[in-house]
C-alpha cells in the first residue's frame, strides 16, 4: 500500500510513526503492537522492507533457549565484562548491560513467532571463542536476515501495522516545547504531514552517503560496501534537526583483505570467496601493494577487525596473501580447520578439496597468481621484485630463527616459502556499514543536545549511537544486529508506554 492510496479515504493520524522498514524498524513495531498501540505506521523509503536486515548472517546471544537446547554455556555476566573492556568505557555501560542481559529473550520472542535457531557458532578459535552467533542451519544453508523480516512483516500485518513502502520521511516535526508531534514525508513529490504522539527513528546507517563517509571516514568512501544504498544517514539528519545530539563517535564494520572484486557479492562461497579464507590463515604470510608485511599473520585470524583496521592504512586498502607448495600441501593434508568462521563458510574444511581447483580457475580472472618465480608474481602484483624477495627473504630468516623480529607471530605459524610454485591472491577492503550517532539512553529515548530527553522521539539499530565500539568486535559476531531487534523492542515498547501514559 502506498501512503497516497490511504490519504483518498482519510487523514493520516497515527500513535507512533516508525522510520525505516529494518529490523529495527519492524521490531520496534511488532513489539509496539503487542504492548497495545492499535495505530502504527512505518515508513520505508525503498520499494521493499527490509534494508540491511535482510542482509543479516546470524545474531549475538548470550543465555538463549538455542544455546541452552545445544548445551552451550556464554556467561552474560562474563561478556559485559570482556565487552566493556573492548570498548574502553566509550559506551553506555547500562544500556550494553541490558542489551546482554536481554538477548536472550530476544532470541525467546522470536522462536515464538516460528523461527528456530538450530546453530549457535564461533567465530575464533574453535573450542576458545564464545559460541554467541545463533543461525538457523549452518552458513551454506543461507543467511537468516531475509526469513526473520518476512516473519517480522507478517507479525506487523497480523496486528494491523501498515507499512508504507517508496515513502520517505523527510522531517521530524515538534511543537514550540520540542515535543515530537509527528513526521513529514514525501512520496513522488508529494508533501504529507502525519500526526504522531511518538516517532521511533530506525533508518540504518550512511554507507550510501558519499558526503557523510568523506566527513567521518574519508579513507573509504571508495571501498566496496555490502550495505543497501538507501542508507544514506536520513536518521541523523532528521535528529538532528529536531534537536537531538549528535555524537562523533562512528563505528565503520570494515572487514578484509577479501577476494572479491567490487562488482560481485560475498553472499555464496563462489571461488573467490572460497580463496578469501586463505587470508584467514595465520601460517601464510600478508604484505601490502608496496610488496611488505604490515601486520602479525595471527592477529587476522578470525577475520579480525585487527587486519582490517591495519589495511585501512595500506595504499589502495589492498592485501595479498602468500603461499609456497609446501604450505598448500600441509593445508590441504591436515584438513586443519583454524576457527569456527572457517569450519562453518568452508563447509567444516570440505573447502580444501576444492582450493586447487578453485585456485587455477581465479588465476584466470586476475585474482590469483601461480608461478615458480617471485620476480613474476611481484610483477603481477605491481610491486619492486627486490622488494618483494627481501620481505620473502626476511621472513624465511625469521622462519629459521622461530622469531619473528618484525610482527612476534607465533613461533608454531612461522612456516618458509621456498618451494615453488608460489602462490598469492589479491584481497581488497570492504565494509558492511556505518554505526551510531545518535545520542540516546538505555531507554533508546533520543537525547537533546541540551542533555536531555526529546518528549516522543526514539532511535533504535545503526543510526543509534552508544552501543558499538569504534573498532567492531568479532569476538562477539551479530552484536549490530542483535542490538538491532533488541533496541527496536526496547524502543518500541517504551513509546508505547509513552503513548499510553
């Protein structure tokens, strides 16, 4: 339905009016609904619902039903713990706490409206890293963002939520005390003003936004982003106009070197993604398009922001990943599954049956490179030979010695390359989207930027600040869209307090 259709048979009033049709949007709606708000609109500026969510892999949880039915045991007192220590005091320490404590729950309410998660994995080290990342099946089997907002719009339209699709909201409006009074929107050119006693602001990031990503993170408003486009930090700027502080404390979710090329999508484990997992490796070695190391191998392991965050600094945010026939060997005859990221996108190793193949195959498209020779293989890359062959030399020095005077990687993955063929694969950075800015509390009510509450006005998913460390944690993989339906909940179940009071 769109919004012109309703306005020929009435005006347009509502109770709470929720910007973006997400995960966030569309919980903080369902959980509205069930607290007893009869009159609820979202507005989704896209053609479809949905947004980054239905982009989701999995979700965080701690001291969920899965975990319990799976016999897995995640302290939620021990991850706030290990949390706060990660993010070094810059969020909210009691609205994290909730956020653990709750998620539980979270994972509760959705399994009773028919969803079922069967898999509860690690990203780290398997047998070391929490097992917090809850799925419906194992990764190969699909993501789970698509069937949760499906499940989610269907719980929405069962109470009687309408969902306004290719309807953008442009403006929060509010009387001369700052209360919110409702929101203006615009639908093919058409001005419309909808009454609202409460305005839930859930409109995602500003991965799309050129402008915002050269202001707040410059070094990659180039790079590749899986993101949806239509996130363009409406939410933001729509807060801050209605008074709301907005906080310089982003999260950019970077991830890689990853063998994609921008045009293509890491959805599946085509070849390419297949070889991403070589740069998961902490036994290869890592150097950057000037042909050097520039960070400990073992710091990358798990996909580690710790990588990420170093190629940011490289030229062009470009990676390769070395290899000689001897490592390949030992890869491939240990079937040695690293990490519970590994075991469960490289289909518990059966990867390694493949790598080969998969490895002639890329050559072809210009991602790989096979060849006896490191003069070749830096010409391939774009790099000095004799730049190169002293990295290599260095290393197999370091190698020798079991120290790595350069990166202290540990002794145990301080592997030679010295039998040809070699191998390397170009990996690239990418991101997944932008997180934060707006100030809120742990009752996601919207703060002013006279530090205090905006009457009617909550934010809930990425456009919400205070959560999220500057530097993503993978320790603890679905914590974005964890907070995602936790705070749209939270939210909506506060406004719809607020509207009942």
């Amino acid at each position: 339905m769109k919004l012109t259709d309703k306005l020929r048979s009435e005006n347009l009033q509502s109770d709470i009016v929720i910007i973006g049709g997400g995960a966030a949007g569309l919980t903080s709606a369902a959980a509205a609904a069930e607290a007893g708000i009869k009159n609820i609109i979202i507005l989704e500026k896209s053609a479809h619902p949905g947004g980054n969510g239905a982009l989701v892999g999995g979700t965080f949880a701690t001291e969920s039903p899965a975990q319990k039915r799976l016999g897995i045991k995640v302290s939620s007192d021990e991850v706030f713990k290990a949390v706060m220590a990660y993010n070094k005091g810059w969020t909210d320490a009691k609205m994290v706490r909730n956020y653990i404590n709750k998620s539980g729950d979270i994972i509760r309410w959705l399994e009773g409206k028919g969803l079922n998660f069967r898999n509860v994995m690690e990203f780290g080290p398997t047998g070391l890293s929490p097992q917090v990342f809850h799925m419906f099946g194992y990764r190969s089997a699909g993501f789970i963002g698509k069937k949760v907002i499906e499940t989610l719009v269907n719980s929405c339209q069962d109470r009687g939520v309408q969902l306004f699709c290719e309807t953008t909201a442009t403006k929060i409006l509010t009387d001369g005390n700052g209360k919110v009074t409702g929101v203006l929107v615009s639908e093919k050119g058409k001005g419309i003003s909808i009454s609202a006693k409460g305005v839930i602001i859930a409109a995602g990031g500003f991965a799309g936004s050129q402008d915002l990503l050269s202001r707040y993170f410059p070094a990659h408003e180039d790079v590749y982003t899986t993101s949806v486009s239509q996130n363009t930090g409406d939410g933001l700027r729509m807060a801050e106009e209605a008074g709301a502080f907005i906080e310089n404390h982003f999260t950019l979710v970077t991830y890689g070197p990853h063998c994609y090329q921008k045009s293509e999508s890491p959805g599946t484990l085509a070849s390419g993604h297949t070889l991403t997992l070589l740069f998961r490796r902490p036994d290869a070695i890592l150097v950057n398009q000037e042909g050097e190391r520039f960070i400990g191998e073992h710091l990358y392991g798990i996909g580690s922001p710790l990588a990420a965050n170093a190629l940011s600094r490289q030229s062009g945010r470009i990676g390769y990943v070395l290899l000689d026939a001897a490592l390949m060997q030992e890869i491939i005859r240990k079937r040695e599954v690293l990490t519970g990221l590994d075991k469960d996108e490289g289909d518990n190793g059966a990867w390694l049956d493949y790598l080969d193949e998969n490895f002639q195959r890329d050559t072809v498209d210009g991602r790989a490179k096979i060849s006896d020779s490191w003069d070749e293989i830096a010409g391939w890359m774009g790099v000095k030979p004799e730049t190169l062959k002293n990295t290599i030399d260095q290393y197999n020095i370091f190698c020798a010695k079991g120290y790595d005077a350069d990166f202290l990687k540990d002794k145990e993955y301080l592997r030679p390359l010295r039998m040809p063929p070699y191998y390397a694969v170009r990996g690239y950075q990418g991101f997944d989207t932008t997180l934060g800015g707006i100030k809120i509390n742990y009752r996601m009510e919207v703060i002013s930027k006279k530090d205090s509450p905006i009457n009617g006005l909550y934010a809930a998913g990425d456009n919400a600040g205070g959560w999220a460390s500057v530097t993503y944690d993978y320790t603890y993989p679905g914590w974005a869209s964890g907070f995602a339906y936790y705070s749209g909940f939270t939210a909506g179940q506060n406004a719809a307090k607020y509207v009942l009071q």
